[in-house]
C-alpha cells in the first residue's frame, strides 16, 4: 500500500532563483509520512498519547529536477520495512503538472519513548496496521 500527499511550493521555500531549498524536501518527507499513517489508521497523536515518537535516524534525498515556486508536488510513500523497533519509508516526488519525477528519498526512523528517550518495541496496536501496510517501492 501507498499513499500519496500534495502540496504546492511555497514563495518563502524558494531561493532567489524561485527555486524550492533542498531542506524543504525533508519537510515534505514528514509531512507525507504522517498522511501516510493517518491513511492507515495511526496517527501521532494516538502513539504520543502512548508515550511513544518515532524521531529520524537516517535520511538521504536525491534530487533529479528543481521544484519551482507553486509548483504542486505529489509525494508518494512507501513503507518499506517494519520491525517493532523501526521503519523505513521510501518517497517518490513529483511534478503534478506534467509527471516529472523531481526527487527521490528515504527515512529510517526508530520508535522511542517520548518521557524517557529510549528506544521501544512497539505493541500490536500500532505494529499490526503498520506491518500489513509494508510494500516494496517499485522501479521507475
């Protein structure tokens, strides 16, 4: 299963060329990731309320073409892999106006306790939907 989140470039995300920063692509990362839950039926909300935060342990992004400003960007995520301890999501970002595939990225992040910032196994509430949601990202 994938979901896929839409947002369109913001003038303050530009450089003075109107292209969007490289740090944006993180934020669109996250906030594809949390559309991503939510679309499996687990919010951030839900999992703090149980202690729990998934803070990113790696991320890496490879751009292919910029983003320019209002451009509307589809991001499309995958999660890849699930252990009780992590997950890894993959992203695909493109141009909604003529599908041109403008960055891929990756995420690792690991689940930890919100109160004492160490690393937890998430219990069946969470780890189930998110289990069953794990599909490979396929090729171009």
């Amino acid at each position: 299963m994938y979901a896929y989140a839409s947002v369109n470039v913001r003038f303050y995300e530009t450089d003075m060329m109107g292209i969007a920063h490289h740090s944006n692509h993180f934020r669109w990362f996250e906030m594809a990731r949390i559309e991503f839950l939510r679309h499996i039926g687990v919010t951030l909300w839900d999992m703090m309320n149980e202690d729990i935060v998934f803070p990113i342990m790696n991320v890496s992004c490879n751009y292919k073409e910029p983003a320019n400003f209002d451009d509307e960007l589809h991001i499309e995520t995958y999660l890849v892999k699930m252990t009780r301890a992590q997950m890894i999501f993959r992203y695909r970002m493109r141009r909604a106006s003529d599908g041109a595939l403008l960055a891929t990225g990756e995420t690792k992040n690991a689940f930890m306790s919100k109160s004492t910032g160490k690393i937890v196994r998430l219990d069946d509430t969470f780890y189930q939907p998110m289990l069953a949601a794990v599909e490979e990202m396929p090729n171009e």
